[in-house]
C-alpha cells in the first residue's frame, strides 16, 4: 500500500518490506518515536533528519543517509528501512526468486549477472530536491510530487553493472553486505572515469544527478562495480 502524501501518520507504523526473505529481514517504520534497534542497517528515507541516541549521546541520520545501528534508541524520525541480514549461509540464494536484469531491459548485457527483487512501492511525498538533496537552503522552496521506491540489487564479485545514464527518477543507492563502488564517466568507455564512490557496508552515497533550477536533473554516465559479492538498496523517487 502506497501511503498518502503528506498525511499525519500514527506513531511507529511498522511493516515488512516487499524484499524481505530468508536472508533479508527489512522493515519500513513510520513516524518513528522511542524505537529500540538491536543491529540493523538504518536508512532515513525521508526529507528530515533521523535522531537516534546511545548512553545519552545523540546522533543524527541526514535526510536520504544511512548507518549501522547497535543497541540504539531511533529518538525521532519521519521514516526510515531497516535492515539486517539473518543469516548469511547460501546468500547469494536471496536472489534465486528475483529477476534478472536482462530480463527486463532488453539492451543490458547478456552477460552480465545482475538480480533486481521486488519493488515496493512506499509513499507519494511532496518536497522541494535543491533543497533537500542539494543543501540549497537560499533558494526558496518549490516543492514537487515524488514516489519513494525501494527495492534491492544483488550480483556475484567483480559485476560490472552496466555504464548507463538518462534515469527518469532521482536515485540513490545503500549498500547492504559485500563492498563496491558507485562510479562517475565523461563517456559510455571505462577508460574515462572521473569519480570513484568506495560503498562500504551501512553507506549510501551522494546524488549522482545535478539538479536544475526548474528541479529538472540529469545523470553523469555512471555504473555499480562489485567488488565482493553485493547486495544494495536502491531508493528512487520518481516524478508524479
Ligand atoms: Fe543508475
């Protein structure tokens, strides 16, 4: 179910997410007050700042950030996934139920092992992306209408994942087990990088998309390279 945009939610909603498995335990929580977290991957998926605290210390997810939670209280939030492998035998089974990229898009690579899971459709959100993605608090606000998408990635070690461009929707990515990297090209060549991303365990990085003033965007050519055997989150919100 798609959440309503912008509608006053009770406190600690809590559902399971679309690829939850017997690896994967994830979980959405809405209006997050006082939730105790064991040992989780943490991602703030909303336009506000997640507060979590620990031994009377506070600390803060930014909106759209992520990290590794243990034995923490999440204080205050808007919304955030939670995520835990629970078992790590046969991982690279999680996928097994999954599709293959290619199966998709007609235009990927034959070879290329890449699996995407089910994408679960979260909630239709109204917000201004200069200024929550791009820090630009001088301009003044316009906000649009996006839905906030979440599924997973999985492949095998040392995938190259594909040079692409041309996304119809703003993306981020969290990685979630294994490590590899998010990577920027001048051309559709390897030989042309010019930003390399390291995404370790509990990560998300930066927009890849610039953003115009008229809240268009556009993408540098970029890819996803595993390193070790991966499993990511992908968070896109797309234009309505
Ligand atoms: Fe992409």
């Amino acid at each position: 179910m798609v959440f309503a945009a912008n509608a006053v939610p009770e406190t600690n909603q809590r559902r399971s997410l679309a690829f939850s498995n017997n690896w994967i335990e994830s979980t959405l929580l809405r209006a997050v007050k006082d939730v105790p977290v064991e040992n989780e991957i943490v991602v703030n998926v909303s336009t506000s700042p997640l507060y979590y605290i620990a031994e009377g210390s506070r600390g803060t997810i930014p909106a759209w950030k992520s990290t590794m939670l243990r034995r923490c209280t999440l204080e205050k939030g808007e919304m955030a996934a939670l995520v835990h492998i629970r078992k790590r035998v046969n991982l690279g089974a999680l996928a097994l139920d999954w599709e293959w990229y290619g199966r998709r898009n007609p235009e990927f690579p034959r070879g290329v092992p890449l699996y995407i899971s089910a994408q679960d459709d979260i909630v239709d959100i109204e917000f201004d992306p200069l200024v929550s993605f791009a820090a630009q608090p001088a301009v003044s606000a316009s906000p649009r209408r996006y839905r906030l998408k979440l599924n997973l990635w999985y492949t095998p070690e040392e995938t190259d994942c594909g040079i692409h461009t041309g996304h119809k929707f703003l993306e981020v990515h969290t990685q979630l087990w294994g490590t590899g990297h998010m990577q920027k090209f001048r051309q559709n060549n390897v030989d042309t990088l010019y930003e390399d991303v390291l995404m370790p365990p509990g990560f998300t990085h930066d927009p890849f998309f610039t953003l115009a003033i008229d809240r268009t965007f556009s993408y540098p050519w970029h890819r996803y390279y595993a390193d070790t055997d991966c499993i990511w989150m992908a968070i896109e919100l797309h234009p309505l």
